[in-house]
C-alpha cells in the first residue's frame, strides 16, 4: 500500500510537466535519496525540466530534460501531492520540490520507508526492464495472460500476485479482491487451474484494478493514503475480502478467514474460494 491504483490515481492529480525544479527543500532523512548526497541531488535537480510523468507498477517517474529521470516509490505510507504556493515542512516531510508555476511538490511519509532516487537512461531502462508487464494492458489479452501464469506451474497464487517480476503493481489488497471473484484460494499452485480459472483469473484481476482507479484508490482506516487535497479513495466501500475477517462474504455470507501467504495477512472466503 499505495498500489497500482493509488499510484496511478497519484500521478493523475499531479500538474507537473512542462514545469521546472527552481529548489530542493526539506529533506531531513538521507535514506530518502540515498545513495545520493543531498547537495548532488538539489544540484543534479535544480533548473531541470519536467517533460514526461507516468507511472511504472508501483513507481511514479518523472522524466527530466538532459536524460535524467526522479523515480519515487511511495512504499508502505508515502504520499506525493502538489500543494499551491512555498510549503513549509511538517515532521513527516521527506522532500519538496519548489516548481516555476508556484506550486510545491511535496514527499510525505510517517513511517520514512518511501525512496526519491535519480537516474540515467540506462538505470531506468534496467529498472523497468526488472518488472514484469503491466496487469492493465497483459490482462486485456487472455491468451498471454494465461501463458504467462501457467508458465510458474508450482507458484501459489496469492505470492505470484504480488511478485513484481511477474506482473508490476499488484499488491495484497488488489491480489486478495481478485482471487476472490475468480473463486480460487490464495494458497492453490498455477499447476492445478484449469484453463478456464486461469483466464477468469486476469478478467478478475483487471476488473478490480480498472474499477478501483475509478474509484480513485482505497483509502483505509488508518487514512495513509489520499490523493489531492486530502480526498479519499472510494473503493474501501466495495471491498469483498480484505482486512474483512469474521464478517460474512458478500457472496454467500460464510465469514472471511485471515491466513499469512509470504508473511502478509491474506483474506479469502472459505466456502467461495476451496483448497483444492
């Protein structure tokens, strides 16, 4: 958490290109950046034009003129928002990134845990050449998504979800949502589907990220996440399974059960979603 749609929802908020970096400000924890220093990264910044934004899985990338790229990954608690006008820092300031129109980019993050990194064309070919394809686009064809996934035959489902290599964005919430409306546990083996779950399995996973990018993220309890000015993701209010344990299944009513896959809580309905 933030996820594909969170960061996608992120990066639409976001009035960037065409602006240029006049300063770097506000950064009191190093590992934010690091390996860079802080005076070669506000130096590195400073007076570079933003020409492209978009997002990659989980990395939101701004690509800068004289072929440099600032990829932020928002990790457990980040938030990227551009605020009008100077903003001073708060205790949970990682970054500001004062633009020529005014406005502030601004790198939040209670648990420090979120990472501003620069870099060069062939580091940021590498990055992306690290994570798998984009759920949205491979999910849309059913014939690769399905030779995809039955390519790792002794995978569990929910742990192959949620490996960037395979596929880039996908995280608990989303993997839990979408093994839940193909009707298969998080602990089944790619090795035991059927050619039919399998493909229901991508119409599921691309249903429920394209649906909660309309509905502008999740936004959870405990608030971490919101996009803007402070505005809430919507699609908490249709979760099916996650952090959901002992209420009953919106589908049949048997109360959800919680079991760890790869250390993280996984959420699934027993009666919906069998151990075969």
């Amino acid at each position: 958490m933030p996820e594909l749609p969170e960061v996608e929802t992120t990066l639409r908020a976001l009035r960037v290109v065409g602006r240029t970096i006049l300063s770097v400000r506000g950064v009191d924890y190093l590992p934010t950046i690091a390996p860079w220093g802080l005076e070669a990264f506000q130096e590195a910044l400073r007076g570079r034009r933003v020409e492209q934004a978009r997002r990659r899985g989980k990395y939101l990338l701004f690509l800068l003129d004289r072929s440099l790229a600032l990829a932020i990954h928002l990790r457990m608690s980040g938030r990227l928002l551009q605020l009008p006008g100077r903003t001073d820092p708060d205790p949970h300031t990682r970054l500001i990134l004062e633009l020529d129109d005014g406005s502030s980019l601004v790198l939040r993050d209670p648990r420090k845990f979120a990472r501003a990194g620069l870099l060069q064309e062939p580091e940021l070919q590498a990055l992306e050449a690290a994570l798998g394809p984009e759920p949205l686009d491979l999910c849309r064809n059913p014939v690769a998504w399905k030779a995809r996934l039955l390519a790792h035959p002794r995978r569990r489902l929910k742990a192959l979800l949620m490996d960037q290599r395979f596929v880039a964005g996908v995280g608990n919430i989303y993997a839990d949502e979408a093994l839940h409306r193909a009707h298969l546990h998080p602990l089944r083996r790619v090795g035991t589907l059927s050619d039919t779950e399998a493909i229901r399995l991508g119409e599921a996973l691309g249903a429920v990220l394209r649906e909660a990018i309309a509905a502008e993220g999740t936004t959870l309890e405990d608030g971490a996440y919101r996009f803007g000015d402070g505005q809430s993701g919507r699609f908490a209010l249709r979760l099916r399974v996650y952090r959901r344990a002992g209420k009953p299944c919106t589908a049949c009513g048997t109360p959800i059960a919680r079991i760890l896959v790869s250390a993280r809580s996984s959420y699934f309905c027993p009666k919906c979603q069998p151990l075969l």
